[in-house]
C-alpha cells in the first residue's frame, strides 16, 4: 500500500482492497448505513494556499503535492461527470487549499460544466487572485463563489492568516460581484482573537450584498491548538452579535444545509453560523468529498480513503469507478464525534482534506 504524506503522520491509501458493501440497497445514489444519501460533493484540488490561517495551516504551509500525484483538469472533470450522472450528485463545490493557486482552474469548471451540464458549480476561495480570474471563471461556467473572510481590521487580519492582504480579498469579493457570481457568501471562522470584530463584518456584509455564515472552529489545524475549551461557540458569537443587532431565529430551509440562520433587524438580511462542534448536523449529512489526490473521503472527520486515481488511470471504466464510490460511502461513520471521550482528531488537516 502507498503512503501519503502531507507533513503530518501517512494515511494508507489502498487501491485495491475494495470496501465491504455488505447488506447496501441496490441504488443508484451514494447512501449510507444510517440512510443519509450524499449529493453535495465538495472536490479539493490542490493543498497549495496564498494564506497561512492559523486554524488551518502551519506557518510554513503543507509540503507540495507532485504535479503527477494531483488528479488533472480532465480526470476531475470525469469524476464530476460520473457522481452528477451515476451516483445523483446535484451541486459541485471546488476547494483547496486554495484552488486559485492551480494555474489551471478556468479549464477545470469548463470541463466540470461540460461534464454535468446544469449542475451548479461553486468554488471556495480566500478571494486572493480573484479579481484577475472572475469573469474567465463564470464565462467557463462557476455558478458562484464562496469567500473566506474572518475580519476585516487590517492588524487582526494580517495576524490570523500571517499575510498582509486584506486589500487583495476585499478587490476579490469585488470582482465576484461584477462577474455575477452570485449568491455571494462569506465564510468566517469563529475566533477568539476576532470574536469581537463580527459585528462590524456582518454590518459590512449586509452593505455589500454578502451572505455572512460564520463557523465554529473545529480541531482540523495543523498544529494542532484548538482546545474545546477555548473555541468560540454559537451561542456566545450570538451574544456579541446580539449587542448590535436584533437577531430572529429561522432555523434552515433545508435539513442538510449546515448553517442555522437568524433574520438581522427584522430581515430581509440574514445571518448563518455552522456551528459544526456544539449543534452537530451529522445526521443529516449529505457530502461526499473527493481530495486532491484523487482519494473518495466519506466524511470530514473520518480518516479512510478510497482512492479512485489509481482506477482512472489505471483503465477502468465509469461504471467501476461509480461502484467504487457508492462503497466508499456505504461505510461512512455516524458523525465526528468531536464531544466523545475517545475522539481523535483526523490525521490530516483542513487544508489537506479540502473545505
């Protein structure tokens, strides 16, 4: 079995050995043993990031993954073609890392859009770079972006991501706009050293046509400091939000969507938290991941990976691959478990996995 490295103890990666699919129902869709069937299906394509958050990477950044070890524009695109087609995925998110390192992204989502024609795409980003590449991305077919933005004091920001460029994503989110990527969300983790800053980003938020959805920090660093104890949680993010505005409760339009959502002053503006750690949506779950090496992750928390760039290059036809997958997926884990005694935290950090 091969091992991958990522600066942080190896994963085995078995290509061969084929995961039990003992008592699954014979269907099309990518279910499970709890009955969850995935249908979002977030594909990271490169470890590779222009920032270094704090809750994400080490200062020095993860090691490099070969360019013959990543899955190429054309091998992304048929596996996006076979999960839209054969497994019933509806929406396709790209993510990183920092998927607007890879010189190679336009060509990526024209592929995607030419493999799963309809099937909105989404990418996730830190917005550094994209006011070169917006226009090119929704011309290839991007149905729309997702920033992350944790604060928007300049000191704060330049402290959490150990680089000075607040400018760079604040140009970025611009151009989104103008290129009509759009719903516009804006993702910010939930820090303790930014707790106090959220207020005025989701003010700034409002003002600029974003949606806000802040998340819970959860134990996916890379140098592994988060402590349950010290972590900013839903229900203390509220209290501060609540210092300036009137929040009302709305729940979720959709029992898989991960974040809650409160009106703010009445509405019709909104504001999500994922709060991933204390109000856990495990159950509802519908993901399926792929890594940038061309591996099937079940779950975010969970460390078995199936790898499926073996079987692309190595022959093997779409139905195949497709039965690989839903196997992958049959075995998923009931959730993360983060609140149980005996949990351990995933070997590879959130910049490794892929958002």
């Amino acid at each position: 079995m091969a091992a991958l490295s990522l600066g942080m103890p190896a994963i085995r990666r078995s290509p061969s050995a084929a995961p039990s699919i003992e008592g699954r129902p014979d269907v099309a869709g990518l279910v499970d043993r709890f009955g969850r069937v995935a249908r979002d299906l977030r594909v990271s394509i490169t470890s590779a990031c222009s920032l270094r958050c704090t809750y994400c990477m080490p200062a020095e950044g993860l090691p490099v993954i070969p360019r013959d070890e990543l899955l190429s524009a054309d091998e992304i695109a048929r596996l996006v073609g076979i999960a839209v087609r054969d497994l019933g995925v509806h929406e396709v998110r790209f993510t990183g890392g920092e998927p607007l390192t890879r010189p190679d992204l336009v060509e990526i989502i024209a592929l995607s859009a030419a493999a799963a024609p309809g099937t909105p795409l989404a990418l996730t980003t830190n917005g550094i770079g994209l006011d070169r590449k917006a226009q090119a991305l929704a011309d290839a077919g991007l149905s729309r972006v997702n920033v992350s933005l944790d604060t928007l004091d300049r000191e704060h920001f330049t402290r959490l991501t150990r680089r000075d460029r607040l400018p760079r994503v604040l140009d970025g989110i611009a151009a989104a706009h103008r290129a009509g990527l759009g719903p516009l969300k804006v993702n910010a983790v939930a820090m303790r050293e930014t707790l106090h800053d959220a207020p005025a980003l989701l003010a700034w938020a409002i003002d600029h046509g974003c949606r806000l959805r802040f998340i819970e920090q959860m134990p996916l660093d890379a140098d592994e400091q988060w402590k349950r104890d010290n972590m900013v949680d839903a229900d203390e993010l509220l209290e501060v939000l609540g210092e300036r505005f009137v929040l009302e409760p709305v729940g979720r339009d959709d029992p898989s969507a991960p974040a809650e959502e409160w009106l703010v002053d009445g509405g019709p503006a909104t504001v999500g938290i994922i709060a991933s750690v204390t109000r856990s949506f495990c159950a509802a779950c519908d993901r399926t991941r792929l890594t940038a090496e061309g591996s099937v992750r079940s779950c975010l928390f969970g460390d078995d990976e199936t790898d499926l760039r073996g079987m692309l290059r190595g022959g093997a036809d779409d139905a195949t691959i497709a039965d690989r997958w839903r196997a992958a997926m049959w075995g998923k884990q009931a959730g993360h478990g983060i609140d149980a005694a005996d949990f351990v935290r995933p070997v590879r950090s959130m910049g490794g996995i892929g958002g």
